[in-house]
C-alpha cells in the first residue's frame, strides 16, 4: 500500500507530458491511483500479507489450465473442523430485509453460504465497487462468486462493475471454475456519467460474455433481477433458483408505472401523488 507502485513510465520520464511537474512514483502509479483504475484487484499493508493474498489465491487454481480446480476433502487442513454441505444457517432468513429499499450485507450473506465462512475476494477496491468477486468453497470444490453490494449505486451494474465482471468471468472460465451467482441486479447504471463512461459497450460485453459461459453456472436470485442487464447473471444451462425476496422483470414497478403513464402523471394535479 505505502511502498509500490506500477506504471508504465517512471515519473522522471516525461517527454511528451502535458504536466511538466515531477510526480512520485506514489503520485503516478501508487495504491490510491490503482484502486480507483482496476489495474490491481487487491491492495496489502506489508509484504507477509501479499504473500498470504497470493498464497490464498493460488489455492483454487489448478496447476495449470488443463487441470481441475483441486477440492478439500473435509477436515484435511490442519486446525479446520470442515463444513458438511447439508449445514443450515438460521441467519440467512433474515440477511435480506423485508423492506426492498433497506441495504443489507453481502459478503456478510456469501460467507454464511460458503464453507467455513471464508470468502476471498478478487477487486475489493474503489473500481467497479457495485460488483463483488471472489473465491470461496462448496463441499470443498473451489467455486467463483458473483454477488452485487447495494450500498453502492444500488449494486447497479456500471462500467467499470462490467469490465470487473468480464475479467473475473475470463477468469473462471480459463481455469475451469464453477460459478455460484447471488442475483441482485437492479439494472445498467443510468445518467449523463454512465453513458459518458460507456457502460453500453461494457454492459453489453459482459452480457456476451455470460451467454457463452461454458463452466457449470448456479444462479440464487436474491432480490432484483431487471431489464437487459440481468442477463448477465444467466449463463447457458444455468441452474436459477430463487429466494422469497426475489424480485424479476423487465423494469421496476414504479419504473414500469412512470413510463406507461408519463403523460397522465405529468398532467395530473398532483404528479407526486
């Protein structure tokens, strides 16, 4: 976090600058600049801890792109009890609230499903922060995860939450690992910055991409799935199962009601109402 940096020139060299000024290597490639680009997936305090990141990390991959991710049978690990696949947990019935407009915890919600509560997660930075991916484990099978946090643009898929989406589906896809998806998509982020940031050609991708997924895909509708952009949730053969606060459509029904009946509301005494 405080000692490296990656960029592609080093600030001495600055032929061809339109900013004269000398910068830092902190200042032209440092942690804070690159968790806000998504050039780097995860930022570490100290050296042991990117090296457990990494040691992490590697753990669900297979040697090599012709292998299978390698499972843990139950209880191998030193100091690891296991975690018997039928294991219900009580606070998953009231992780979502009732109350659709409430946020609520997501990765809190993915490590009470996965086996002993462990999450590692890909991309915990500024960029593309509406998505959440990771790794985790289901009976011991390495698995991708696919959730959306809603604190933040109400887990809307933007720009940047698409091209982190695509690259973790690339992923997945290259190394052979199966992909669990917690649905709650509300749609395309909308508005002048979103079309400025292209977020039709990087939604659109990631939904290309997701149409010919051949890893075996489990989607769990949590909440919303809407419009165009829920399709990215959905892969070929997809196992879908929903939750009691699933929610799917084309749009919205308050979106659905002020398009059918823009012209009555808007003529109306009191629109609000």
């Amino acid at each position: 976090n405080s000692s490296a940096s990656l960029s592609l020139g080093n600030p001495t060299v600055r032929e061809g600058w339109p900013h004269p000024a000398l910068l830092s290597k902190a200042a032209l490639g440092g942690a804070e600049i690159h968790s806000r680009s998504g050039v780097v997936d995860n930022i570490a305090e100290s050296e042991v801890e990117a090296l457990q990141m990494i040691r992490s990390f590697l753990s669900y991959l297979p040697a090599n792109v012709w292998g299978l991710p390698p499972r843990e049978a139950l209880g191998s690990s030193p100091g690891r009890a296991g975690d018997p696949p039928e294991r219900a947990d009580p606070r998953l019935l009231s992780v979502v609230p009732r109350n659709r407009r409430h946020p609520y915890d997501s990765r809190a919600m993915v490590r009470m499903v996965m086996d002993n509560e462990e999450f590692f997660e890909i991309g915990n930075t500024e960029f593309g922060c509406s998505k959440i991916t990771g790794f985790a484990r289901l009976n011991g099978y390495p698995v991708g995860v696919l959730a959306s946090d809603c604190r933040h643009f109400g887990g809307a898929l933007t720009a940047s939450a698409s091209q982190k989406f695509s690259r973790f589906l690339r992923l997945c896809q290259t190394f052979h690992l199966p992909i669990v998806d917690f649905v709650d998509e509300p749609g395309f982020m909308v508005g002048p910055q979103a079309e400025a940031d292209a977020t039709i050609r990087h939604g659109t991708a990631v939904v290309a991409l997701t149409s010919i997924c051949e890893v075996p895909w489990a989607s769990v509708i949590v909440r919303k799935a809407y419009g165009m952009a829920a399709m990215a949730h959905f892969a070929p053969d997809a196992l879908v199962l929903a939750w009691p606060s699933a929610e799917v459509g084309p749009l919205p029904i308050e979106s659905g009601v002020a398009v059918a009946f823009d012209k009555v509301i808007r003529s109306s005494a009191d629109p609000e109402r």
